[in-house]
C-alpha cells in the first residue's frame, strides 16, 4: 500500500511517500480503508511517533497521522459488533502505525459509525479535537447551562467544537481568537469574542464558572484569576506532566479514545449542534505540503482515496 513514512527524525521535509506492506489486524483491531486522515502539526516530534510504550525506538518507518474516517476491509479476531464495509472514523494508537496510508489498524473500541452527514474528509477532522472538548468540557468541567466559559483558542481545531459543544450544554460562552477570526467565532455560537492581541481578556471578562485553555503559557497562568470561586480550569496545552505546578498538573489532561463519545459526537453532529471545519485539504501524496500548511481557521485534512469528499 502507499503511506507517507518518517525514518528520520525532523519536519514535514522528513515525510516520504513510499510503498509499505499492508498491516494486519490483530484481536480486537479492525483493518480500515482510509478515505482521508486529519493532520496534527506536532505530531512529528511526539514521543510516541519515536518511542514504543516501554521507551525503546519504534520500527522505522514510522506511519504517522492517528484519525481518520474511512471504511471496514477486514475484522481482527473477537470483532463482531461492526462489519466490512461499515463507514467509521476514530483513532489510532499514538504508539503505532498511523492513517496517512491507504489502510490503517485501529482498536475496535477506538472507532465509531462516522457521521453520515458528513463526507469522509469532514470526518476526518473530528476525532481528536471534538473528542479533546467533550472530556475537557464535559467529563472534566461538568459544563451545565446557564454556567459563564472561557474558551481559550476558540478558532482553534479543539477550540471550534469546545465552542460548540458548549453552546449546546446551554453555557454562556466567551471565546479568544484573533482579529481575523472573531466573526468566526461568533458564527460558531460565542455570546462574546476577545481579541487576544489587542486587549487582555482578564480586564474584559471575570467571575467565569469554567476557563478551557487550548492555548497555554501565560494565557495559562493570566486564566486562574478569571475564575469565580470553586471554578473550574482544565487545559489541554500546558506541559502538564512536567510542570512541578499542582494545580496545572490537576488542569491538564491528555485526549483519551472513547467509542461512545465519538458515537454521541457524530449525533450531534448529524444532529446540526457541531459542524467540523476543514481549513485545507490535500491528497496524500502531498502530505509534506499538508504538514507545512497552517490555515486561517480549520483543520488540514488529507485525502487518501479520490472521491474520499463524498460520503
Ligand atoms: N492534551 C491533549 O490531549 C491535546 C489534544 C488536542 C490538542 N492539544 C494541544 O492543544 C493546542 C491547540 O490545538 P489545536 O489543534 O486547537 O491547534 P490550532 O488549530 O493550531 O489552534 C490554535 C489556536 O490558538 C489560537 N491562539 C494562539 N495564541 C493565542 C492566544 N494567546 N490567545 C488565544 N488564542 C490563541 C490561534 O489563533 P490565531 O491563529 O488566530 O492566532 C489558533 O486558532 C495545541 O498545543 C495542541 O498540541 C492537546
């Protein structure tokens, strides 16, 4: 099969399109026709795109990309509650093989039914960021309505369904973003838009039930103060595991796979309460370009098989 491989450490110049041997399921894996695959910028200079679980260098070449949307070509042993042919997105483990390839492996239990209203590509750019806001809103903040949030990055990949998301838990919502995207951001469902460049949120906003940081650094440490007592932070981009701070260390959460929340994802956003935003998209052969590639607003999205925009 063709896959965009890293055997070398480095930026998107390191990613090659090769051909490779087709991987296999294993129990409980599903094997998947990859139609189109989302982009993460950092994914390259992750530990687990280098290193295995234990922390010994992993296999060259290294496959990455770990979401997609594409189609069931064959059941590892133990499956049975999906099919071939089956339409899903979802993840793959950070520490193997990833989708930028015609076929991938994932864990059964890392997959759900894609959305149907939405094409492959579009499918694409939601496991991850979506997944991301609903446990960092959700499961971690218990956003409930008529609560203030602060989104932090909210024309962001994580920041447009932490928006929405929260929108539809019934929250007042506030959002930062660049000038350029204010408007977009309030399209999105924000009552009120900060422009982050030009004035500090904390003069303007206060008194917040939750603040969601997608952004950290000094964004991070500036948030504490906004919140009103027994407030609630949760961020997805500080060094969580390594700070020695115990309140970031308690805010910070790394994405975990959820079957059921994609399942309850692609409701919502067949439903019409979220909608994925695609920046760019690429065919696979171009991933380098994908990787060096930083939209206005949305995600980059390559496209594996042609046609992979029609569901
Ligand atoms: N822990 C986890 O499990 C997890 C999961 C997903 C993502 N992440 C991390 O979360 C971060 C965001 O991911 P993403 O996919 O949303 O990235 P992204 O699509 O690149 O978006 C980042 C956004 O942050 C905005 N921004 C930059 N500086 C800002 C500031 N000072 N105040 C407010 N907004 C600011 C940018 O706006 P402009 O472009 O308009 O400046 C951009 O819209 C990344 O660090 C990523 O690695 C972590």
């Amino acid at each position: 099969m063709k896959a965009i491989c890293l055997r070398t450490r480095g930026g998107p110049e390191a990613l090659a399109y090769e051909e490779v041997p087709q991987p296999c399921p294993g129990d409980s894996e599903v094997l998947v026709r990859v139609h189109a695959a989302g982009v993460i910028h950092t994914e390259l200079s992750w530990v687990p795109t280098w290193t295995t679980r234990t922390g010994e260098p992993r296999p060259l070449p290294v496959i990455p990309g770990h979401e997609f949307s594409g189609e069931i070509a064959a059941l590892g042993a133990g499956v049975r509650d999906v099919g071939v042919g089956d339409r899903v997105y979802g993840l793959n483990d950070w520490y193997r093989d990833g989708a930028s390839a015609e076929y991938c492996v994932a864990r059964v239990a890392d997959v759900a039914h894609k959305p149907a209203g939405v094409d492959h590509v579009h499918a694409a750019a939601i496991p991850i960021s979506a997944l991301t806001a609903w446990q960092g809103l959700v499961e971690r903040a218990g956003l409930a309505a008529g609560q203030r949030v602060l989104i932090h990055g909210a024309a962001g990949g994580v920041g447009i369904f932490a928006v929405q998301l929260a929108r539809w838990r019934g929250a007042r919502v506030a959002g930062t973003a660049s000038a350029a995207n204010l408007d977009f951001v309030r399209s999105l469902g924000a009552d009120e838009v900060i422009d982050y460049q030009a004035e500090r949120f904390e003069d303007i906003i206060r008194d917040v039930d939750v603040v969601f940081d997608t952004v950290g650094g000094e964004t991070l440490e500036r948030s504490w103060g906004v919140l009103k007592p027994g407030g609630k932070l949760v961020t997805v981009a500080a060094t969580g595991e390594r700070t020695t701070d115990e309140r970031i260390r308690a805010a910070f959460f790394i994405v975990a796979p959820s079957r059921t929340q994609l399942a309850e994802i692609a409701r919502l956003i067949d439903g019409g309460a979220l909608r994925p935003i695609v920046g760019a998209v690429f065919p696979l052969v171009e991933a380098r370009q994908a990787y060096q590639h930083k939209p206005i607003r949305g995600k980059v999205v390559l496209r594996v098989v042609d046609g992979g925009g029609a569901t």
